[in-house]
C-alpha cells in the first residue's frame, strides 16, 4: 500500500504514525489538494477543528472542496478534534454550533464530500489506513496529482455567484451553468 503524503503536512503527528505501520510505503511530495493521497481517486484533506474554523470564517474551506471535488473522484475531509462549548480551560469556538453545522452541510451536501470526525492524530492515521488498505487491493503505482488546474469559465462565474449572500454552492453552480 502507498500513501502519498503533502510535505506541508509534517508538522502533524499524522504522518510519523502511518510511517510506523507495516505494509505502508509513504512517500511526501507536494500534493495540489489534499494531504494524503491514497489511490488516483481518493485523497483526505484533514483539519484541525481550529483550522476548521478559519477556513470557514475566510471562506478557504469552499475553495479547496471545490478544488477537491474537481481533481478527485472521492475526496474525503478529517476534522480531528472538535469544539468544547464546556471551554473549561479550553479555549472556546470561535463559530457558533449554527455556523458550524451550516459549514458541514454545505461540505457534504453542496459538495458530495464526506466529513468523517477524528478524534486525534491516531484515530487519523488509523482511518487512512483502513481506507488505504481497503483500496490497496490492487496496488498500483499513484499518479500524483502536483499542479493545480486552471479554473473554467463556468468554474469563475461559480466562484463569483458564490460570492454574493444567500448563495450557496448549489445555486452558484445553477447559475453558473447558464448561457449569457
């Protein structure tokens, strides 16, 4: 079994644990999307809830599951970790339950992205090992996808649509795919 990891993904404890398991060969190279790429058409984004929470509060997350979406036929999102509205000597979320809700209907429904919850770097490398494994069945060799695509035209006048209140992804891609 191959998993390609992005080399920006280091600084997690993700990688270490996968390089420890049997019958993993890792390999690092600087992926366009995603941080871990498991076949041609599976790769898992993971995010850190807080990183969760900025990508959403800049819009960053509707970015790179558009990109997702588009490059691969599985993407999947890892939020390790989660909110503690105890915030008990924890720092507490920066966007509401609403907001955060909204953010992972609109991933998994606008975008047809799973979002599967971890609860920490362990529980991560597991997850990407049980779904390597079940795709390493046939091993072949992973085209890594290193460079991004140019956007489309239809693809701009989503990211435009999008922009505006009360457009989500689904309408955005309604209108984008109108004749002018």
């Amino acid at each position: 079994m191959q998993i390609v990891i992005d080399n920006r993904e280091t600084r997690s404890k993700v990688p270490k644990i996968l390089e420890k398991m049997t019958s993993i060969q890792v390999t690092y190279a600087s992926l366009a999307y995603g941080d871990y790429q498991i076949s041609d058409d599976i790769v898992f984004e993971r995010k850190s809830f807080s990183d969760w929470e900025g990508s959403v509060m800049d819009g960053r997350i509707f970015k790179q599951a558009e990109g997702l979406r588009r490059e691969f036929k599985t993407p999947v999102f890892i939020l390790e970790g989660g909110p503690d509205y105890s915030a008990r000597g924890h720092a507490r979320p920066k966007l509401s339950k609403a907001a955060l809700h909204s953010s992972y209907l609109s991933i998994s429904t606008g975008f047809n992205i799973p979002i599967i919850p971890s609860a920490n770097p362990t529980e991560t490398a597991n997850i990407i090992y049980q779904a390597a494994r079940r795709e390493g069945k046939e091993s072949k060799p992973i085209h890594i996808n290193t460079h991004k695509k140019g956007k489309t035209l239809k693809e701009q006048r989503m990211q435009v649509f999008a922009c505006f209140p009360g457009i989500g992804p689904k309408l955005a891609n309604d209108l984008a795919s109108l004749d002018f």
